[in-house]
C-alpha cells in the first residue's frame, strides 16, 4: 500500500487504532538481529522497551481514543451490518461523538498553531522590499 501511495490504515476498525501504540512481542529473529545491530546494553534496552509511537501528543491521542473509539465502533457495527443499534448503542455513541470531535479539533489545533508559528518566523526572516 505504501508503494501505491495508499493509506495504510485504511483497513484499520476504529478499535484498532487504539493498539497502535502497543508494541508486539519480539520474535527470536528480531531479537537476535537487535542484540547483532546495537552496541550497547543500554541501547538495547532503550529499544526494547521503546513504544511505536514515541511523540507525547500522538501517544496522548492514541490513549484518548480508547473509550469514545469504543462507542464509535459499536454504532458502526450496527451500520455495517445493516442492525438497528439499541438505545443503548445510540446513547453511548451520542455522548462520545462530540468528545471524539473535540479530542480530534485539540489534536489538530496544535498542528494549525506550529503552521501560523512557522509562517510567521519564516516571514520575518525575508528581507523588507522598499
């Protein structure tokens, strides 16, 4: 997917977004080519224990997902499967879908504010036209 230019986490349910910061078990295989490749203990422990997604905001908003990802999936259960979604269903996802929108609007402010600080700092680095 990578090579066509797709997204590869097109395929992902909502659930499993949630995972993406979980990093699976080591394989022998990887392990040994670790333990070949880094120089040092501390490197190699500093790799095993290194999560997938190591940027504080990401991991925050991965953490986040999880209990509005959950009524989100459930009403989407319901739709792809063509199913009524009981009351229940549609009370859970009514109340996570504006903090999911919010959790997402906070995450993606932060990149609108680095892209106004960059504009800006780029700006005043051009000289003034007479």
């Amino acid at each position: 997917m990578k090579a066509a230019l797709e997204n590869q986490f097109f395929h992902l349910t909502f659930s499993q977004y949630v995972g993406l910061n979980q990093r699976p078990k080591f394989k022998l295989p990887s392990l040994l080519e670790n333990i070949r490749n880094i120089g040092t203990y501390d490197a190699f422990r500093t790799e095993l224990t290194r999560v997938p997604v190591e940027h504080e905001d990401d991991a925050v908003l991965l953490a986040g997902l999880k209990s509005k990802m959950e009524a989100i999936e459930a009403m989407r259960n319901c739709v792809a499967h063509n199913r009524r979604p009981p009351r229940r269903v549609v009370e859970n996802y009514d109340n996570a879908n504006p903090l999911l929108n919010q959790l997402l609007d906070d995450y993606l402010d932060q990149w609108l504010w680095r892209e106004a600080v960059e504009s800006n700092s780029f700006e005043a680095d051009l000289p003034d036209e007479a």
